[in-house]
C-alpha cells in the first residue's frame, strides 16, 4: 500500500472529531466511529457546527462545507473501518482500552492498513504490543483543537516500520498539517517540555506571590509567549493537564512534573477551566 485514501476514525469526542474533520475537509473518505448511534450522531454534529461556522467566518465555501460532509460516514462497529487505509484512534485515555481496540483493529483490517493512536501520555509501544503487527502502529499526536493547531507529532516505536512512519507523516501533510518524527518517549516533544514549564509558571504564583493576570502579562511581554499559562492551562482543561503532570511524572520522575498542588486544589473544586466557566479566570 502506498497511498492512503480513505481512513477511520476512531471516538468522534473532542479529539476524534476534530481529526475527522481535518480528514474531511482535506479529501479523505473518512468514517467515524463511535460506541453508539447517538454518540456518532453527536459527533457529526459537532463537525457540521465547526464547518458552519467556517462558512459563516469566510474561511470555506458553503459548497466545500457541504462536500467535505458527505465524506463523512459513521458506524458503531469497528468493522466498519475494516477498508480504511489509516485508522486513528482517538478513545479516553486508558492503555486497557486502547490494546483492546488496537487487537481488534489488527484482527479486521488487512495488514497494509496503518493503525495510528492519538494517546498524549501512553506508550505507543505498550498499545502496539496488543497487536499481531506491531509494525503497523504509530502514533500520530495531534494538538487541540485539532483543526486549528497545524503540529502533529508522528511517533515511532522501536517496530514502527519506516513505511508505517513515512505515510503518517505524508498524510498529515496532505491533510495540511505541520508534521514532525519522535522516538516514542513520554511525553514525546511537546508536552514533555510544555507541562513541567507550566507547572512551573503555576508553582510561581504562589512563590513570587503573583497573580494569574500577572503571570500571564509577565509571559506574553517577557517571553513573548503566544498566550499565558494561566490561560493556556484554562484552555486545556484543569483535569486535562493534571492526568498529563502525574503521567509523565510517574514515567520521568522530575518532580517538576507532578501537578501543582494548586492545580490538584481546583481540580477538587470542579474549577476546570474554560469548560467549566471556572478556572484561573471566570468565562
Ligand atoms: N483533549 C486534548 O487536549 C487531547 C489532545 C491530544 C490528545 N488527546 C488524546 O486523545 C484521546 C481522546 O481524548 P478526547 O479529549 O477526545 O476525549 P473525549 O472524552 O472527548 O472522547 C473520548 C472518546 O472515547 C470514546 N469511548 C469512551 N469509552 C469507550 C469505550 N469503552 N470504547 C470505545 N470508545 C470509548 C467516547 O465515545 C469518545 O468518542 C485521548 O487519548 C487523549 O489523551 C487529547
């Protein structure tokens, strides 16, 4: 095999829709599934509402809105990704889940197609060892939300074959992503940079006695950083960046890895973020 034409997706949630949106819109025959009718119903919606939305804001046409649509099917059963060329899985986070997902997945699918896992903080090698062949997995990493963000990192394990790495990276190009190569180590490049420099904007607050808004003035003006931390993390999700902190913290070990007990705090507190309209800011 060596073109990729059609693929699955995997969990239609935040994630999972957002990459078969960036499937769609790029071209692909792209199927969706999810657990149930309503779920994959949802997550349909939630494609349509983003794509909408585009139209609306001038960014594509009603027409291009339209036939990126039809390039979407859904199913509730893993055998109806059996034709795909890539799958990207994007489930919760959860290594039982995804091995069983992934042996399935290896079962259905004739061995040329390329299963990829969207997992922040797992090994992709421990999710690959669920299947007959390993070399076939990788791990395509994509960044939320998923349409706007243009990184994906292309993770290799140590059976990774190069053909399975080289068309993951030319597809997500394809699909007018920004993709780059990594060793599956935890964290991969990003997050194992971005979450204990976060933590340590979060540690600082309470150190150099600093308020949200400061912190995040001191970043964009200093750093000239993008957005602030305090922000950033509202934007991830308090729950979200916490459970990647103890993951790679229980990986790596650094104690600047472990979440902040602050963090821990509004966790407790339900103070998730944006999500939430509670975090380090009101929404
Ligand atoms: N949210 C982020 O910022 C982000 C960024 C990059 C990667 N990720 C990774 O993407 C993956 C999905 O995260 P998300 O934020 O989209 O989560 P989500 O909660 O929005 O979606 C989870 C998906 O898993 C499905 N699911 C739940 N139980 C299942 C089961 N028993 N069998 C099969 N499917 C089941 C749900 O139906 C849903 O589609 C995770 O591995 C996460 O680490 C998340």
């Amino acid at each position: 095999m060596n073109e990729i034409r059609k693929v699955g997706v995997v969990g239609l949630g935040t994630m999972g829709a957002g990459i078969a949106q960036v499937s769609v819109q790029a071209g692909f025959e792209t199927v969706g599934r999810e657990v149930s009718e309503e779920l994959a119903e949802r997550g349909r919606a939630t494609i349509e509402r983003y794509l909408t939305r585009g139209v609306e804001k001038g960014r594509l046409l009603q027409e291009e809105r339209d036939t990126a649509l039809r390039r979407l099917t859904l199913t509730t059963e893993l055998s109806g990704l059996a034709d795909c060329d890539l799958v990207i899985e994007a489930v919760l986070e959860e290594l039982e889940l995804k091995r069983e997902v992934f042996a399935e997945l290896d079962r259905l699918t004739v061995p040329g197609t390329i299963l990829a896992t969207n997992t922040s903080a797992l090994s992709v090698s421990e999710i690959a060892a669920a299947a007959q062949h390993p070399e076939r997995v990788v791990g395509m990493h994509f960044f939320n939300p998923a349409p706007v963000l243009p990184l994906v990192e292309i993770v290799r394990t140590s059976q990774s074959s190069d053909e399975a790495v080289n068309l993951a990276y030319h597809w997500a190009e394809r699909a007018g992503k920004q993709p780059v190569r990594c060793n599956d180590t935890p964290g991969f490049i990003v997050n194992r940079i971005l979450i204990p420099l976060l933590n340590d904007c979060v540690r600082a607050l309470d150190e150099a006695d600093v308020r949200p808004e400061d912190m995040d003035k001191a970043m964009t003006n200093g750093a000239g950083w993008p957005i602030g931390p305090c922000a950033l993390i509202d934007l991830i999700g308090i729950d979200v960046h916490v459970h990647a902190s103890e993951a790679l913290h229980g990986k790596l070990g650094e104690a600047r890895m472990a979440p902040p007990e602050r963090l821990v705090h509004m966790q407790h507190e339900g103070k998730l973020g944006r999500k939430t309209g509670a975090g380090f800011y009101t929404y």
